[in-house]
C-alpha cells in the first residue's frame, strides 16, 4: 500500500553504448547532488539552533519526568523528540552517514540502551531485525514499543522505507503522541501541542510535494533503489526503473541481467528526466549507472537513508531532497 500523494495533516489528536552494463565505474556526484548539500547547509544554519534549543531544555519541575526513549534509526528519533522536547531524552542509534543501515550490527551498548528505555521505535519490515532482536532479550516489564510496520499493517518483504511517505510518516507522529502520553500522562498537552506544531511544519513539506506534483506530475525518473518509491508516489513523478532492480540493490543482492539491460536503456534512449540514488548504499553497479547519467547529461538527485547532517530536524532534510529534486526537475525541463 502505497499513498497517491501527500495526505492532509489533520488537526486530530491521533553505460554509455559498446560498455558493459555490469562495469565498474567510480561515484561521481551530479550537480544537483552538490547543490542540495549547499540548500541543507543553509536550511541547517535556520533551524538547528532552534532544534537544539528546546531539545537541551530541562523538563518543568511539575512534569512527569524525562522519558527515556530509543529510536532504531534517526528519522524516527527526530520526530518523537519533537512531539516530546525537554521531556523525553532520545537516543537514535543509527545515524552514521557513511554506514548501509541494512547492514548495522548492534553491540552491548544499544542492547543497555533497549533495555532501559520506556519508549522503544523501530521501523519493522525486516529493516532493522537487529532492534527486535534487543528488545526480545531485554524483556523489559512496562517498555512501550512502536514497531512502525506492524502499526501500518505492513509486512516483511515490502518497501520498508515508511518514512518517505507522508501518509505513513502522519499516522506514526499520532501514535508516538498516544505513546508518549501513555508513558507520562502528566505532561499529555504539551506533547499534544507539540505534535500540533509539528503536524503544521510537516505541511510546508507537504506542500512542495504538491508543488512538485503541479509541476511535473507524470514525469519519467529513474532510481537505483526502492528508497525513492514512495515519494515518486507522494510527488506523482512516474517512477519507470524495474521494480526488481531497485529492490535488489536495497537488499544487498544483484540484480537479473534483464534489469540491468533495461535499466541503462532507459538511460540511454532520453526516457527519464532524473535519476534519483542512495548516497548510503553505494556499489560499483549503482556507481557505474551515476557515471552513465553524468556522461548522458542526466541531472543527478541524491537521497539518503537517514537525517543528513543526523543534526538536523527531519523536515529540514526532507525539504532539501525535495529541494534538490525539484530543482533537478527543473534542470531537465530547460534543457541544461
């Protein structure tokens, strides 16, 4: 299940040709890779002395306490540490831009960390098995835990990158409230302030979806992984790359030799505008697709798999991907 675009955010509570598809080739960042890393620098320097304002703040003396809370991953952690401000403590355990999330190992520290926590969130889906896996040996009495598949009704096996999709990323928030509220009752209407203010900031990112979609809807890109899926969705952008292929590359297998026929095809006959990559799961396939696009003049977006600088607030980084898309969008359009 997939949502068609940006959901309302409602005020309720809850190889070039002769060259081998399969050759090497090294990363060579387009331009619109380097200028959305200059947009979220400038995004950054607004909002992260804010964020960390309210973030270092001590919790009122009548509050029910700091909340310790545990997210798998940082997209997840800079949400509820938005909804909860000074009085939860959160620590997000995967946030290293240079890692594969798909790949993280947990060590003794984040299974104390589990253990410990009164708010545990993990993304499910086969996505970060490593958290369920901590959570099943802590067995902590009490411990409130918010397995994000299991809240959508999703399953292993589907696209579990939840949160590029607004609709997804909307019923999560309104259950880390009732979470939240259900660990400490006391402090109920500030968190529900609270995730009032982020439902209206999540709505300008909203907005440029829709923007996007205005624009450009039906708009053929290419991505190299499943990572990209639904915000193609949420943007109306048509997402022509096989299916297969992408979700190979997510899971860390090859893809057919089919596929990758297709994909660089697709390239090389003009058919997409952009072509969307994961900064954070490299290989010398995906390289070597980034080397082509480069050499076909194809504009060159970059994502990633968690918050970039893991600094920043979630919809900062989400602005300036969508930034970044657009204007690769643009680029394309006027024929740079």
């Amino acid at each position: 299940m997939t949502s068609a675009g940006p959901e309302s955010r409602s005020a309720e509570a809850p190889p070039p040709a002769g060259s081998s598809p399969l050759g090497s080739g090294t990363r060579r960042p387009g331009r619109t890779g380097r200028t959305a890393l200059v947009v979220l620098a400038v995004l950054a320097l607004v909002s992260v002395t804010a964020y960390a304002a309210w973030t270092s703040q001590a919790p009122s003396r009548s509050s029910g306490g700091v909340i310790q809370v545990v997210a798998a991953e940082n997209f997840w952690g800079s949400l509820v540490a938005q909804i909860g401000g000074p009085h939860v403590q959160v620590l997000s355990i995967v946030t290293d831009p240079n890692a594969d999330p798909h790949e993280y190992t947990a060590n003794t520290t984040d299974a104390r960390a589990v253990a410990d926590a009164q708010l545990v969130i993990v993304n499910g889906a086969g996505y970060d098995t490593w958290a369920q896996g901590l959570i099943s040996a802590s067995n902590s009495p009490g411990q409130v835990v918010l397995n994000v598949a299991d809240l959508l009704g999703q399953k292993e096996g589907v696209n579990p990158h939840f949160w590029y999709d607004p609709g997804y990323v909307n019923a999560t928030i309104a259950q880390m409230l009732v979470d939240l509220t259900t660990v400490d009752k006391p402090d109920s209407s500030y968190f529900q302030q609270q995730y009032f203010a982020l439902q209206t900031s999540l709505g300008h990112t909203d907005a440029r979806m829709s923007e996007i979609r205005a624009k450009f809807g039906g708009t053929h890109v290419a991505s190299t992984e499943s990572i990209f899926q639904y915000l193609a969705n949420a943007t109306g952008l048509d997402l022509v790359s096989p299916y297969s292929f992408m979700k190979a590359v997510a899971e860390g297998i090859d893809p057919s030799f089919n596929d990758i026929t297709t994909f660089y095809n697709q390239l090389r006959n003009d058919n997409v505008s952009v072509l969307v990559y994961n900064e954070q799961t490299v290989t010398p396939l995906t390289g070597n697709i980034e080397l082509n696009a480069t050499e076909l003049h194809i504009p060159i977006v970059a994502v990633t798999e968690t918050i970039q600088p893991p600094n920043v607030p979630f919809q900062t980084w989400m602005e300036a991907e969508l930034i970044g898309l657009e204007n690769a969008l643009n680029q394309k359009a006027l024929g740079q």
